[in-house]
C-alpha cells in the first residue's frame, strides 16, 4: 500500500467520477434517466465509509449526453439528485456533483482532463488542498485530470481496460474495495 493512504484524515478531499466507478456505465450511451441508472456493488456501502474519512467528497463527470442533445441539464441534475438521496439514505454524502455537457470535440472544453471542475469545486469550497486530495475514475481523462490538479490518483479498474501506470498511484478492481481498504486504517 502506498504511503499517502496510511496518512488520509479529515482534512483530504475525494474527487469521483460517476459513471464506471459509481454507477454502470452504459455501452455507447448515456445515463438519461434515473431508470437507467444502476449502482455498482458495494457503492452505497462505500460512501458510507467515505462519510466517515473524508472532509469533502465530490463528483466530477464528463456528460456530452447533453450536447449532444440526447437529455437535457433538468434530466441529468434529476439524476444525480436520486443519486445523492440513495448515498445520504444509505449513510453517506456527496457534497457536490460537477459536470461538464460539452462535446469531446469542444477547444479549450471544461471535460477532465481539463482542471475546470477542480477550480470549481476550490471557488466553492476554498479549504480543498489538492496535495491532500484522490481522484478515483475509471479512464485515461479522470487520471490525467487527477494528475493536472496535482492530486493522488486511484485507477478504479471496473472497465478492464490497461491504462499507463504512470496515470495512477493506485489500482483497485472497486470503489468498495479501495473503501474497505481504508476502512481496516480508519
């Protein structure tokens, strides 16, 4: 286990991604409706040991769905209010959730690996330390994204895909995993 994990406190933030490490990701399509949605194993049992460990804990997810006009802002925030209702009834939180509509294609995008949703979330919360911070994602972007903050990178491995390991500081094959991981040191 990497040293950094031994010293995660109160004063670190968690950064997620949603779909493939919160949620099923859907092949070639999008979450567009709370039906849609599907939790992973152990997720909610994740969030709740988060709850306990972490200072912040923060959803940062790429959703060109949207600019692609194939659901709209009012079905995707309906979304992750449902979402955040089933983490808080199971014992967790999530303190906010940021996304980014624009098309992969978009110059200049606010998409990770972009920092955009990081900075938003530091003018929203001023006491995030990015050096005491996880990025937990299940893609090449999330990693990058983790890494152009300047945070502690997690590979949630739920795709089976090979990504460089110069990416991540860490690989586990779940969320609930690398929860239980840093439950047995809380």
């Amino acid at each position: 286990m990497t040293e950094f994990l031994k010293n995660i406190d109160k004063n670190w933030t968690l950064f997620l991604d949603r779909d493939g490490v919160i949620n099923n990701r859907p092949i070639d399509d999008y979450v567009k409706t709370w039906e849609a949605f599907e939790f992973l194993p152990g997720v909610l049992k994740a969030f709740a040991i988060f709850n306990k460990i972490f200072k912040r804990i923060i959803v940062v997810t790429n959703q060109q769905g949207i600019g692609k006009g194939l659901m709209t802002v009012d079905d995707l925030e309906a979304v992750h209010s449902k979402m955040i209702t089933e983490i808080q009834n199971s014992g967790g939180r999530i303190d906010a959730v940021y996304y980014c509509p624009e098309l992969a294609e978009k110059p200049l995008s606010c998409r990770k690996p972009s920092t955009f949703m990081a900075q938003k979330a530091f003018a929203e919360f001023p006491d995030i330390d990015f050096e005491k911070s996880l990025m937990l994602g299940d893609m090449r972007t999330d990693l990058q994204f983790g890494r152009n903050a300047g945070m502690k990178t997690i590979y949630i491995n739920t795709n089976q895909k090979s990504i460089d390991t110069d990416l991540y500081d860490e690989r586990f094959s779940s969320l609930i995993e690398f929860a239980k991981l840093l439950n047995v040191n809380d």
